[in-house]
C-alpha cells in the first residue's frame, strides 16, 4: 500500500502503515449478515447463536443440522401459539415428532378434567430416556398452566418400500419325499394305501393286477354304438 492510498501523515510509523493495511482489507472480507439471520442459510456453526438471538426454549447440539435450523425458523410463530395445544403441537413437529394433542373432553372415555395426552408417532427406533425427558420439558414449556399432562402415547411407525436383488446359485437338486408310493404318472398312490389299510393289501395288489390286465387288454381306441 502506497502513502497516497492512506490518510497517514507522511511522519507515520511502521506499526500505523501496517494497521492501515490491515484495515484496507475489510472490505474484502464476506460479512454475509443476510446470511446470517436467515436460519436456512446461516453457517451451522452459528446457529447456537442465532437460536439464541431468536429466544428458543429448547435446544439439543444432537440434533441433526435440519431439525436445528427448523426450530429455529419456527421459533417466533411457535411462541405465538404458546399456551395453546396447537403451540404444544407445532413444537414437537419442529422437533421432526409428528404429534397430536388430546384434551380430556376428546378422550374415549373423558379423562380427567383440565388434563391432556400427546400422542407421538415415531420410527421403528423408538425413544431413549434422554429423549423423552426432552419431549416433556418442550410439553411443559408451551402449555398452559391450567393444563396438566396425564400421558405421552407413542406410536411406532414402521417403514420399508421394495427391494430387487438377483442372485446367482449352482448345485445338486435334492428331492426329499414322505415315502408315499406314486403312480406312473407321478400322481401319488395315498389312496390305494388307505384302501389296502381298509380292505386287506393282498386283496387291495390282487384287484390293482386285475385291473391292470383289463386295460391291458383293451383296444387302443374302443367305439361305442350308437344304437344302444
């Protein structure tokens, strides 16, 4: 940076040239203060700081950056509501809990007055203890004081869609039967065995050989008259 560039005196130090230079260069630096304030587009390392800036009642560093930035942008229309089930309820679905709020009077049967549930419908993962405990204090932030919480239903949702796979495979085939005799045809034979267990064997053997010869014996094609 030249003398020309800066309004030092021409007797300036080293130490005020080099500020000076240093401060040239601000205005080179991003201070994306839109950015900033707008909790889709903050930096996810501010947004502690932007959730605290927007008052919120409960915050977990867990969260995944999604969850945090919803909470976030809901914040002020939550707080709007608060003291209302509909409050209750708009906090836990910026927690990604789908949730729904139960007075005593919509109940089957009633409960008991000036209480309520809340029913949850989570994943197949269901809840640890720490996480219910955060659901709870989120419940008795946004009530109302008349209003006490009688119960937390959870649902498990249980989710899959279709899954294509081809596998290839190269062996022996292996038959297993029962033992029951077969015809020639495959079919199987259980019913001339019940007839043998019902009639005696041997009588049952003699009467199939019989019947064997008789169709042996038959013409490949028999006609049947017409002027019977």
């Amino acid at each position: 940076m030249t003398d020309a560039a800066t309004l030092l005196p021409s007797s300036a130090t080293a130490l005020e040239r080099a500020v000076a230079a240093a401060d040239a260069r601000i205005s080179d630096t991003p201070t994306p203060l839109r950015d900033v304030w707008n909790p889709y587009a903050c930096p996810a390392d501010i947004l502690p700081w932007l959730a605290f800036a927007y008052a919120v009642d409960e915050w977990d560093d867990k969260w995944s950056v999604e969850i945090k930035r919803e909470v976030i942008a809901k914040s002020l229309e939550i707080k709007r509501t608060k003291g209302t089930p509909g409050g209750v309820q708009r906090a836990l679905e910026a927690m990604g809990l789908p949730a729904q709020i139960q007075e005593w009077f919509q109940q089957s049967p009633a409960g008991d007055p000036y209480t309520f549930r809340v029913r949850i419908e989570a994943e197949q993962i269901g809840f640890t203890a720490y996480q219910l405990a955060q659901v709870r204090r989120v419940i008795e932030a946004y009530k109302n004081k008349r209003s006490h919480l009688a119960g937390i239903d959870i649902f498990i949702r249980s989710t899959g869609g279709p899954r294509w796979a081809s596998v290839a495979l190269s062996g022996t085939e292996v038959s297993v039967g029962d033992g029951t005799p077969k015809y020639d045809d495959g079919n199987s034979a259980l019913d001339l065995m019940i007839e043998g267990a019902v009639n005696g064997y041997v009588e049952t053997a003699g009467a199939a050989d019989r019947l064997r010869a008789i169709v042996s014996s038959m013409p490949a094609k028999f006609a049947i008259p017409t002027d019977l």
